[in-house]
C-alpha cells in the first residue's frame, strides 16, 4: 500500500510538472515526509514499535525539522550522538522487559542477540534447540552460519540493518520462511529449497533501510 501511494503521489507530481512548469517540489521537505509516513503507517499496521520503526521515525522528524531550519548550529551536530542513544536505551529496554510470566506465543521467544554496530560479528550455530534471535547490522555487518542446524520446533530470525548488511547461511533440513520490508536498500532470497511440511519452519524477518540481507 505504501509503495503504491509513493508512486501514485510521483504521478502527480510529474503531471503537475507537466500542466504547470513553474511549479517546484522541495524534496528536502518531501523525502522526510514520506519516511515519516512509512514509518507510522506500519507502527499502526503492526500494532509495534520496533527498533527499525522507531529509527526511521527519528530520521524522518529530524531531517524536517532541519531543512525547515527549525534545528541549527550548533544543535545539528547532535544527530549521531542521538542516533547512539536511541541505539543503547532501545537494546537496554529490550534487555529490561523479559518477562518470564508471559503466556508461550506461536514460535519460540528469540534466546540470542547479535550486534553488528560499527563493526562485524560472524558465528556458526550448531545448537540442536535453536530459539531464535535478533540480528543488529548498524554502519557493520553481520554473518550467521545455520547449515548445521537442527530445529526442534520452529523459530525466529530477525535481521534489522540500517546501513548495514547481512549474511545468513541456511541449510535444506527445515523450511526458511522469508518475510522482508526494504526502503532505500534491498534484502534477498537465495535459498532454492522446496518446502516440506515434515520439516520445522525458521522464520526469518529481514526489516532493512539503507542496507540489506542476504538469504543463501
């Protein structure tokens, strides 16, 4: 739905373009927007705020705020430093809200972190009752090897990359269920293997903006 409105509001911009030649869009004001939209429209479309969302939030809102010069010098220097602390108080807060009363959902709550944060983290799973885990590739990268892998029941992999990317190395003994959402980067799917209902699923949600995963 978001990338059909992106591109019916492009439409009409290039036919206002066309009808009134004088007429001009400000794209630093623009791209802010739709970054914000995005972001809203799938907080209320998942009924979640996760880490990407709220990422996408605060890049949207700053970078409006400061090409309507509403922040300036010296106050614009504060962007990195504020991206760090969103970073550390999201991964604190996560860490702080394990509840073990909480009723058994669907699939096996994520057991393991990765952070790839200015930085590259590689491992090799050989754990025979996998959970799952939450992958972070920010300005790093990260590398999972899960071809020896062995699932008990089934589990799931989310991989967040903000200008970043990631390698996950998947084997043929279960089914890799692929679900992606990419803006300004692209996550891909190189894994050939039929599905069979025998085998045990391994969800892996790949959310990425300006970086990618690799499935393979």
């Amino acid at each position: 739905m978001v990338v059909g409105v992106i591109i019916l509001l492009i439409g009409i911009y290039c036919l206002i373009g066309i009808f009134n030649p004088s007429f001009q869009l400000d794209f630093d004001i623009v791209w802010p927007l739709v970054l914000i939209a995005i972001s809203i429209y799938y907080i209320i479309k998942e009924e979640k705020l996760d880490f990407t969302k709220l990422l996408m939030l605060f890049i949207g809102l700053w970078f409006l705020l400061e090409n309507t010069n509403l922040i300036t010098s010296p106050y614009d220097r504060a962007f990195w430093p504020l991206i760090l602390v969103i970073t550390g108080g999201y991964i604190i807060f996560g860490s702080l809200n394990h509840n073990p009363k909480t009723p058994k959902q669907k699939y096996s709550k994520n057991s393991k972190n990765y952070f790839g944060i200015f930085s590259e983290v590689e491992d090799k799973i050989k754990t025979k009752n996998f959970k799952g885990a939450d992958v972070y590739c920010i300005f790093g990268g990260a590398e999972l090897d899960l071809t020896e892998l062995d699932l008990k029941n089934d589990a799931v992999l989310n991989v967040y990359c903000i200008f970043g990317g990631a390698t996950i190395r998947v084997a043929d003994k279960y089914n890799v269920v692929y679900n992606s959402t990419a803006i300004l980067g692209g996550n891909e799917n190189k894994d050939t293997t039929s599905t069979d209902e025998d085998r045990n699923n391994l969800i892996i949600n790949c959310i990425s903006f300006c970086g990618g995963t690799e499935i393979k």
